[in-house]
C-alpha cells in the first residue's frame, strides 16, 4: 500500500507523520516548535524529509496560506508566519514526488474521504479558531476557483466598515466568528476589552445573562452566515472544526438555518477526522490524486 | 447542425425560437404574455411545441425557478407565476426529448460559452432586475449544488433583521440589490414611499446629491456582495446582467472588489449574450449536453 509523509506546517507548530492512502497514521506524529525565520523552517523540512522520504512514495504537506491548482506552491501571503515563507520552493525539498494544499483544504478532504462528510458529494467545511477557515467539495472534487484561493470565508457580515479583518477588508465573517471576533464582541457588548472566550463559555455555563446575550450573538453571526453558503453552494452538509467548534450548538444552527434557506435542508455536523486532518488529507490527496474543480 | 425548440418562461412573459447548436437564432422570436393558470401556460406549451418540434432535436426549456440536476422538473416554489407551475410535467409535453434548467443558469451558460465569460473557466453571472438571480460556471461546468439550486443570491447584507426578502428570509443581497430593493433603500434614505429607480437615475442625471447618494450605496452593497463572492469562488470574472446592470458602474466595481479581496483579481463584465440569452443558454446546455457540477 502506498505511503505519504505528511508534513502540517502552521504558524505556531510543524507536525509530521507517515500515513497511508486509507488515511491510518502508520508512525508516531512528531511535533515541532514553528521557528521564525524562512531558513529554519527550511532546515526542519529538510531534516524530516531526510529522515523519513526513503519510506515513502510521496511528500505531502498540509500549509497555512492558499496554495496554486498545480500543488507546487503557496499563493500570496500567509498570517502569522515568516513572511519569505510563501517563496518555499517545496519541489527542490525531496527527490520524491512533493504535493502541497493549503491546511482547510486538506482538512475538508479528509472530512469529505473519511469524516463527517464521507456520504456527501458537496460539503463546505468550516474552521473556526484564530482565524476562520474553508474548504469546500463540490460534486467530490476540491474546489479551488482560478487561483487556488476558492473558499475563503471573508464576506462581509455588515457592508457600512465597522470593523476591520486580518485580511486588511472589513466585516468579514472571520472578524465576527473567529475567537478573537467573538472577544471583540464581547468587549463591545460589556464595554470591557479584557473579557475572553473563556471567559464567555464559562458565563454561558453559569448561566450568566451578559454572557449568555454575547454568546447567542455569536451564534447569530455563524447562523447568518452559514445560511449565505448553504444557499450559494447548496451542499449537503456543513462541517464545523477548529478549536472554538466544540461551543457551537449545531442542532440550533442546523434548525435556524434549513429555517430560513432557499436550498434544500443541509446537515450541520462536527467534524470527526481528528486533530490530524490536515496531515490526512494532505496523504490522501497526494496519494489517491484527488480532483481539483477550478 | 442540430436544433432545439427554445422556450423562456419568465412571471410576465413566454418566448421561444429555434437555436442551433452554435446558439445562433435561426427563426423569428415568438413573444406570449404568461398567463394566469397552470393549464393556460400548458395549452401555450403545447401549442408552441406542436407547430415546431417537427423541425429540431429537441425542446430546451429556459424556465423561472430552480430545476433538478437531472434536467426534468422545477424543485421547489417560483415567484410571481401561476403557483401549480412547478409541477409542470414537461417531458410529457413532446415526443421530441426535452431539456429544463433555470433561466439564471442558462443566461449563464450562454454568457460562457458566447458572451462576456467566454475565455474563462469560472465565472459568476448575476442579474439585477424585480428580483436578483444567480448562475455559476465553474471548471466549464453549472454549478447546481445537491439540489440544482446553488448559485441562489440570498446571503446576508446585515446579520440582525432589518429588511424581509421575497424569499422570506432577511437582508438578502437581492432586498437591497434589486430594483425593489434600490427603491426601499431610496424610501429609507429620503423618507419618500413613492421614489421611484427611474427618479433615482434621473436624479443621477441631473446631479441630485440626494438621488447620488442613494445610487452610490446601492453600488455599496453590490460591492460588498461581490467582494465575497470573489472569495467564496474565486472566478475569473463576473457577468451583470438584467435590467437594472444598465446601471452600474463595472469599472468602479472592478476598482473597489479588487482592492479588498484576498483572491486574485477578478474581471467585472456587463453581459453580452444578449436579450434571449436564457434561450440561447437552454439551446446550447440542451443541444451539447453541458456538464454539471454538482
């Protein structure tokens, strides 16, 4: 059976492992510290591929940042991460074949291949953490647009600029459902910029009335926006991951949204691939050549 | 060369032509006013279909409402046409094989394959008029989603119930993009119910600060829905179309959608196929039996 080494580089760790092309992770994962400069993250690339490329078939990273529709390279700028680190040149890194796709997108796929949307030939997944991710199947292909950057979650909650994205746009879904988008409106709602997550799910568990206000509105804005895709994309499912995921009440979405869609009813689930989706759908896709619709 | 007899239902108005598989109209158009019931538009049907399903290989209907993916049937509630419409059995209709799809999906089409996205892969077209609808190529396919109606323009403008729609929801992009939907924001924004979108553009004309300022946000929430579309499909270009694109201004469109979003820059076209682009659409998809996605 084929092999890949899966190698899942994001802006605070680098993880790597060796997986099959049924998506079970053959070795232990190894995790590492993501170092600042371009020339360390190169050097550790380099010494995982030199341990690991002679037991495998290919190499396959998982990235922060939009990656092109050839799989060779990342797309304009990444967040929070060396900033020369898009110039990678991921090719030269091994003398076997190298595939790379961004991070949402490979967690979508393994979603679509092995998770929660396994039965559904269109599904939109979305990431929610520090920042807001997509990946998106349609007809079981990965959707890619011209660019490679099809599926990014930044279209605007409000349209009169009320407050800015990391993208450098304004009102963009990721600024008002993110972790920090859900803090932000916490600090407007309470006037005080100290509050955290925490402590909002933690109001939310207490049954604190501000927190509880602050935390519905939360789900307003993932209710409003999901409703806009499902009724654009039309997919079966919607999968919900990344760290703020497990405080989303999907019955409630799954209900105020198929309440309110044009489309046929879509299913809201969590995703259930694991906390090394990226890596796994990084192999499958490299391994099994997954289609790319763009 | 092949024919198809090409039939355009719309709520005020049924045409048909015959149209090779090139998509040029071979015949006079042929203009009905739709009637009020569901058996005077089927005795129209038959009428038409009588006197030329002789002369072509098939009958392409282009039809209000979202059709299914297998190209057979209306799936769900129209607008402003007789409400038993959409149980309209149409392949029992002619001897002749026929071919149904959404009037939005087939001005799509047409604009693909012989208008203004003709040189792209991925393309959005929406039309501005009563109502504001939507097709999506992508990868030289329609996108139809699960249940043929992906594409559907009714994503949020605001997240907090400001605005009903015609389809029941709130603050779609179509209540405020619209030509009913210029005309409210007209009545909010003046005080005056009876502002017309003929007043506004005149106003326009004539230099009317207060009829500028009205047209200049309607072109912000044009804006801001395209910006996330522009993120969401990352197409090559976009096509307007409709009654009310006469209107907008493409190059300010253009200029502002390409400095905000993340995705690379996109194209804004006005449409090109023309008038009996819905028709040509259904010919063409009909006659070359264009793929779908979906």
């Amino acid at each position: 059976m084929k092999k890949a080494l899966a190698i899942d580089v994001g802006g605070t760790k680098i993880y790597n492992a060796i997986i099959d092309e049924t998506g079970k992770i053959l070795s232990d994962v190894e995790k590492h510290s993501t170092p600042k400069t371009f020339d360390q993250i190169k050097a550790i690339f380099t010494e995982i591929i030199k341990k690991y490329e002679k037991d495998v078939d290919i190499i396959a990273f998982s990235t922060c940042g939009e990656v092109n529709n050839e799989n060779t390279k990342i797309v304009g700028s990444t967040g929070n991460i060396a900033k020369e680190y898009p110039n990678m040149n991921f090719k030269e890194l091994s003398t076997k074949p190298v595939y790379v796709e961004n991070d949402a997108n490979c967690a979508a796929w393994a979603e679509a291949k092995i998770g929660a949307a396994k039965d559904s030939k269109n599904s939109v997944m979305i990431t929610f953490g520090t920042g807001v991710g997509g990946g998106i199947i349609i007809n079981n292909k990965l959707f890619k647009g011209k660019s490679g950057a099809a599926g990014s979650m930044h279209f605007k909650m409000y349209p009169d600029k009320r407050r800015k994205c990391t993208c450098g746009a304004w009102d963009c879904f990721e600024a008002y459902t993110s972790g920090p988008g859900l803090a932000k409106t916490a600090a407007e709602m309470t006037g005080n910029p100290d509050v955290t997550t925490y402590d909002i799910i933690d109001g939310v568990k207490n049954s604190d009335d501000k927190m509880i206000e602050i935390y519905n509105r939360w789900h307003d804005y993932i209710i409003s926006g999901v409703i806009g895709l499902a009724n654009l994309f039309d997919p079966e499912c919607f999968v919900l991951s990344g760290s703020m995921a497990e405080f989303i009440q999907t019955d409630r979405v799954e209900k105020e949204v198929n309440s309110e869609i044009i489309t046929a009813p879509v299913k809201i689930f969590k995703a259930t691939a694991g906390n090394y989706s990226g890596m796994i759908g990084a192999a499958l896709l490299a391994l099994n050549s997954g289609g790319i619709n763009g």
